[in-house]
C-alpha cells in the first residue's frame, strides 16, 4: 500500500512533500539528518581547532610579559 502526500500550498519554505510516497519523505528526512548531522561534525571540528591554540598564545603571551620586564628592569 503507498501512501501519498497531497500539497497544501506551492510556496512552502524547504522541500515539499507533494505527492510523495511514505517511503520517499523518509528517505528525504534520513537524507537531511545526515546532511546535517555532516555539517554539525564539520562545525565542530572548525570550532576545536582555536581552542588547542589558546594555551600556547597564553604560554607566548606570559614569556613575553616576562621578558620586557627583564630588559625594563636592566636599564
């Protein structure tokens, strides 16, 4: 037995269900999971890679707060 879908409305945000199958709207809702759950991974790969940065920018920050209070103290 297939299940069809009808449109409500020709000016709906994203993808339509018209006509479809059962089938094929969830085989369109695994695609977009996927898709996003893809993005997510991305997203947060991008956003980790700053934060093993950050110790070393603080670590070189210090040293060279330590080292112009050296050479100020010398002269």
């Amino acid at each position: 037995m297939t299940v069809t879908v009808p449109s409500k409305s020709s000016s709906t945000y994203g993808w339509s269900g018209g006509g479809k199958s059962a089938a094929e709207i969830a085989s369109d809702i695994e695609q977009t999971r996927y898709r996003l759950d893809a993005d997510m991974r991305a997203l947060r790969a991008k956003l980790s890679a700053p934060k093993k940065l950050l110790p070393i920018a603080a670590l070189s920050l210090a040293a060279l707060t330590l080292l112009i209070r050296r050479i100020r103290r010398r002269r």
